[in-house]
C-alpha cells in the first residue's frame, strides 16, 4: 500500500469515534425483558459510567438477575404542583420514586418555596424537577384567587395575598407591564414561563364581570409578546388553556406546549367551546405544539363527568388523528400522574399507547438536551423494572415495581 495511503486511513481511524469502544467498569442487568421500538425484547444491559452500553463492561462490578421482569424507561408528569416546597416535596417526591415517576414539570410555584430542594433534585438516584415558577396572567387573573383560598386555608404560602403577587403570579395588564415586570420575571431563573388563558374569545367581556375576578387569564394581545421576550431569552412558553379558542390563540402565538386539554374540566356548559375541530387538531400538530393530558382531574365534579369525559375523549382522538403530541400529566396534587393514567384508559387509550407517552415522549420532550426515555446504548441508563407486562395492564405492572434505576443508581423507596 502507498505509504501515504497508509498514514491517513491510520489518521481516520485514529479520529473515528468508535462504538461501544473500551467500556470500563459497570453492572449487567441479565434477564430482562426489554421495551425496544414498542415491543419487548429479552436481552442484557450493560452500564457504564451512568449509561447503556452496547458491549459488556471490561470489569463487571455487580450483576443484577432480573428474573424476566419488564424493563421500562422511567416516567414523567408534565403537570403537577405538589414539589413546591419542603413540605409538599416531603409528601410527593416518596411518591414519584414509588410510581417511577422521575421526571416532573411544575407550572407554577413560588420560587422561594422550592429553592431549599436543590440538594434533593437532580443527579443519579434522584427525581428532577422543571419549575416556571409564578405565572403570567392578566388583571385579575389566575390562579390568584387559588391562592387567596390556600392562604385562607393556613397554607404557609406567604405572610399574606400581597405578598403572592409578582411571586406567586406576575398580573400583566398591557405591554408596558409585560417590560417593566420582564427583568423580574427572569430574574427567577425559570426553566420555563407559563401563561394563562382562560375564554380568550370572552376576554373583553370577562374583564367586566366581577365574578370573574381572580379567575381570568392574559390579554390575547400580549401572547405573542411574552412569547417573543421567552424565546429570546431561550425558554420554552407553556400555557395554561381551557377552550378550543385558547388552543387555536396559543399556536398561532408559538407557545411550545399547552398545559391542559382544552376541555379538561368543562364539557357540560358550552360544550362547543371545548370541542376541538379537526382544523384545530391540524393546527396544533403543524405548529408543534404538544397538548398535556389532565383528564382525570375532571373526577371533582361528579354531576358533569360524563359531559366532560366526550368532550375529553373527542379532543384527544382529533389530536391523534392529526398526529399532534400528547404529554402524560395529572395537576392532581394529591396523586403522581399514575392517577392520570388511570382516567385515560377509561376514554379508551389503550396501555401500549399510554406507556410511551409516559415513559418516551413525555421525558424526552421535558428534557430535550438529554438521552433518555430509552433502553439504548449511549442512553442515560434509567430504567424501572415490572413484575408484569405493562401492555396488558398499565397501572397494575407500576404498582409491581421490582426495581428502580436513575442514571445507573437505584434508587431508594421509602
């Protein structure tokens, strides 16, 4: 061979990654059955370093007998409040590990209540936590009456209401508001912002009702401002919705996800203002915009609930049907987003579907810089392992958990 040749095929096999090349010391998990592209597999896996590996690790350190369980990514919950402070992580965050829930997003907290978790969050072996602490919302908006009531209640919150405000939630009337409060708002350092829609249509007409007072949402005008300012300064906008008008006003604004439903807990008054057209669905999906489930907060009114499952219902099978993305999330502060779950196969999602919106594409769209929600080599490794097959009953192979993984440190149950 020409020994020019020679010297650069050695030079490009020299700087050619290589994969799977010398793995060091590790853990193999034997006996697995593996969920790869929708479908169980029995195979081995190798972790090294906290990642999957395509070869056996040079020194095996333990090896784990799986004895046939079904191997999963773990899950996410892309709506939830309850890790919003000591307290209430005290409560959720046992309860997350538990379910194999690892993976959580809250849109809306105070950013002073969370701040002590930082120890408690991130890492191998531990959850993480996506907060956009307080929200945006228009005069009179939402969530302040919700926290008004939880202060009335002794929710150790704040020292009173007026110390919610621009905490809690930031009231933005007009765009002169939106620049003086913006410096603030970031101030925060947020993971994500959120903003409030609530009949977007009706806003003129709710601004004058005075039962309305504390229950309104943002100034359709200023969407897109807020949205603008986030992306330049490279966050994500999650917005919370109600109606089919909200979804259709937040798409075309270039929010990134939406936190609700449309339809999520109203069905019976109106039921047209909730209901998705297929042009609504089609929107949603060519924009980009994923839609977070929260159906099964809907089991608080009793007397409507069967008007609010069709609406529920018929909104996510346009939004399938468009090939939308759909996030798995509870905002059920009491329960993890097993809860949530659980009320989806009841509107007939079935468990193979669930599972990967749980497990693949909630995750990976709540954290997209990182390799996760699969058993792959070069992958996170984090996985939970089922004593029963998850496609045959969903919540009753969680609650079979046999074994709990995150970033290739099992994880503790209490």
């Amino acid at each position: 061979m020409n020994p020019r040749r020679q010297l650069l095929l050695a030079g490009l096999a020299l700087a050619a990654p290589v994969r799977g090349a010398m793995p060091g010391m590790g853990t193999v998990y034997a006996n697995g059955r593996c969920l790869l592209d929708g479908r169980f597999v029995e195979q081995d896996l190798y972790v090294v370093d906290g990642r999957f590996s395509d070869l056996p690790p040079v020194k095996v350190q333990q090896r784990v007998d799986l004895a046939g369980g079904w191997v999963v990514p773990p899950f996410a919950e892309a709506h939830n409040h309850n890790v919003d402070s000591t307290w209430g992580a005290d409560v959720a965050l046992p309860r997350y590990l538990r379910d194999g829930v690892f993976y959580i997003a809250n849109p809306n907290n105070l950013a002073t209540q969370v701040a002590p978790l930082g120890a408690r969050l991130g890492g191998p072996g531990r959850p993480e936590v996506l907060f956009s602490h307080g929200g945006i919302t228009g005069a009179g908006g939402h969530p302040q009456r919700l926290y008004r009531q939880l202060l009335e209640r002794g929710v150790p919150l704040a020292p009173d209401a007026a110390a919610l405000a621009d905490a809690a939630y930031f009231e933005v009337p007009d765009a002169p508001t939106l620049a003086a409060k913006w410096p603030q708002i970031v101030a925060q350092r947020p993971d994500f912002i959120k903003l409030y829609l609530l009949d977007s249509d009706r806003f003129a007409e709710r601004l004058l009702l005075p039962q309305t007072e504390g229950v309104r949402g943002l100034d359709p005008a200023l969407v897109p401002l807020v949205v603008a300012r986030a992306q330049a300064a490279g966050l994500r906008v999650a917005a919370h919705v109600e109606t089919a008008a909200d979804l259709r006003l937040a798409c075309r604004a270039g929010v990134n996800w939406l936190a609700h439903l449309p339809g999520y807990l109203g069905g019976r008054d109106r039921p047209e203002a909730y209901r998705l057209s297929a042009d609504d669905a089609r929107l949603c999906a060519a924009r980009g915009v994923v839609v977070t489930t929260t159906t099964g907060v809907a089991r608080m009114r009793a007397p409507e609930l069967e008007a609010i499952r069709a609406v529920q219902r018929a909104n996510l099978d346009a939004l399938c049907a468009a090939g939308a993305t759909v996030l798995i999330g509870s905002d059920n502060y009491l329960d993890s987003s097993l809860a949530e779950i659980r009320h989806l196969r009841t509107l007939g999602v079935d468990d193979a579907t669930l599972l990967d919106w749980w497990s693949r594409v909630t995750p990976q769209f709540l954290f997209p810089g990182r390799r996760l929600g699969a058993l792959r080599p070069g992958y996170e490794a984090s996985f939970v392992v089922l004593a029963r097959n998850p496609h045959d009953d969903l919540p009753a192979a969680v609650e079979s958990i046999r074994l709990r993984v995150k970033q290739g440190v099992r994880v503790e149950v209490q």
